[in-house]
C-alpha cells in the first residue's frame, strides 16, 4: 500500500523516532501511571487495558485479572469516591480485549442490560443512584455486545450514538473534551462485526474524522488516533504525522496526551503509556510491513 503522506519513511529521523518511542514504552513496562492535570498519579486499569490491545504485549503491562468485575483504578482512587464502584465501562472494554469465557460475557451482558435508562440506553454504572449516559461509554458496551453478536439487543443504543455522532453532540461529553477517543472507539465498534447497520456508523466517522485533521496538534494522543483511522479508512492526511513527530520527547515518549477528564471536577487525566503506544503503532501502521519487521530487528 502507497503511502498517503508526504513523508519519507526511511529516512533516519522516522527510524530513530520508532526506535526511542519503543524504548521508553521497554523501559517503563509495567510502571505506568494516570497523571492528572494538579500532579496526581493512579494506576489506571482501563488505560492498561487499551494499551494490551494497541500492542499485543503482556509485558508492557500491570493487569491484575479480578476474580469479579473490574474496577477502572488499579490503585486507591483518586478525585473521586472511595471506594470507587465497578463501572460498565471498563467491564465493557475488559471483556472485548480479554475474551472471557461465553458463560462470563453473557452474564455480564444480561447485567448490563438491566441498566438502561427509560430510553433504552446503557449506562455507565451498574449503580441506579449514579445516572449517567455518556457516548464514548455507550459505544464500549455496543463493541461488547456486538463482539459476541448480540447488538440486535441494545439498537437504541446504537441509535443514539449515531444521533449523537450525527449532530456532533460528543464534543465536549461529561468526561471528554475532544472527539478523539470518540473515534477511537467507534473504530474498534466498526472492526468488531460485519453487521450492516454498523456501516453507517463507518461512513459517518470518515466525514468527522476528516474534519478533524490538522487539529489539535499538541496533543500527541488525538494525533496518533487520526493517523490510525485515517490508515484504516483510506483517508488522505499530510498534516498529523509530521505534527506527531516534532512531539516526541527526549526520553522517547510523546507527552502526557490528555485523554479525559473526571466527571464533577473537569480534572483532566492523561498517560504517557497510552500516548506513546498508540503513537508508536500510527507510525508504523504507515511504515508498511517489510519496514516494519527492518525496524523491530535493531530495536
């Protein structure tokens, strides 16, 4: 496959940038943390798990497989409830990279769906006292369902988040303040099933994501995700990767790259593992694959 930016792939500054940004992610495996905007740190099982996923490798992460639901902290909370209770979300994202046995994902499904709203839509706790519809969580909980082919369940749903797509109301959402990660996982939805009605989310997420380029370019998260959708999509972009690379730091991460905020407080959180991962995977998905395997020989 050509590539669809101007940039020479085999010069020694892409190499060199591929080589740093995997090294920081070998030096600092298993030791990665949440940062938030006023200096806080958490372990954040929900980020880990995205990473697993971005990269295949067990080793870069600090998973503890729970023996019930997890829990979005994988340590004590921070800025919020403590305790802090089990979340759809994070279960929704759990059981769609870690594959639970058939009997497990159906239970949990079963539960989920006792947790929609009086309009049909899933929430984001298992907890009636805490009602919350949020976009990005409606769409990890259609990417599980649909992953074990039971998204005929939860269509109002679906419908709703290409309303909210549609009329571009996810920006800003309670616990987002750019679009990125919307698309990000409306892009795992659209690879999870070959329903049909996904199509229409597909088609709807090229136009938004087109609108996107070119912005944002301070943030190494939300240009590493448009470069991987632009990659899967056919979609033509010159601008995000030369962007992307004069972000990478000297210790060969891409910068904190927030991601979300905490709900009651604004407070945004951010992960230099995540960001460079992805970061890291959006260069070589431009690499191609004989490149690529030149390159991961002399890491």
């Amino acid at each position: 496959m050509s590539s669809l930016i101007n940039v020479s792939f085999d010069s020694p500054s892409l190499f060199e940038c591929l080589r740093r940004g995997q090294r920081y992610l070998d030096h600092n495996a298993k030791q990665f943390v949440a940062e938030t905007e006023n200096n806080l740190t958490f372990k954040d099982n929900f980020i880990e798990l995205l990473i697993l996923e971005a990269t295949g490798n067990w080793n870069l992460v600090d998973l503890r497989i729970p023996t019930g639901k997890w829990n979005y902290f994988g340590s004590k909370p921070v800025v919020t409830t403590d305790p802090y209770p089990e979340d759809i979300d994070t279960n929704s994202i759990a059981a769609s990279i870690m594959k639970p046995v058939d009997s497990i994902a159906h239970s949990l499904m079963d539960e989920m769906l006792q947790c929609a709203n009086e309009d049909g839509i899933i929430q984001l706790y298992y907890d009636p006292s805490r009602p919350r519809i949020v976009p990005e969580v409606a769409t990890n909980v259609l990417t599980f369902f649909y992953t074990w082919n039971r998204g005929h369940e939860i269509q109002k749903t679906l419908d709703w988040v290409y309303s909210v797509l549609q009329n571009r109301s996810h920006h800003p959402s309670r616990y987002y303040f750019t679009p990125e990660p919307f698309f990000y996982y409306l892009r795992r939805l659209v690879h999870s099933s070959n329903e049909p009605e996904l199509d229409e989310i597909k088609e709807l997420l090229i136009i938004r994501v087109r609108e996107r380029i070119g912005t944002q370019t301070e943030n190494a998260v939300c240009l590493a995700i448009r470069l991987i959708l632009c990659h899967d999509f056919n979609i033509p972009n010159d601008e995000d990767l030369p962007a992307l690379l004069r972000l990478q730091e000297a210790d060969g991460s891409f910068g904190v790259g927030w991601f979300f905020a905490f709900g009651r407080t604004n407070i945004k959180i951010g992960h230099r593992g995540l960001t460079c991962a992805l970061s890291t995977e959006a260069i070589k998905v431009y690499q191609g694959k004989k490149m690529f395997k030149d390159v991961s020989s002399k890491i």
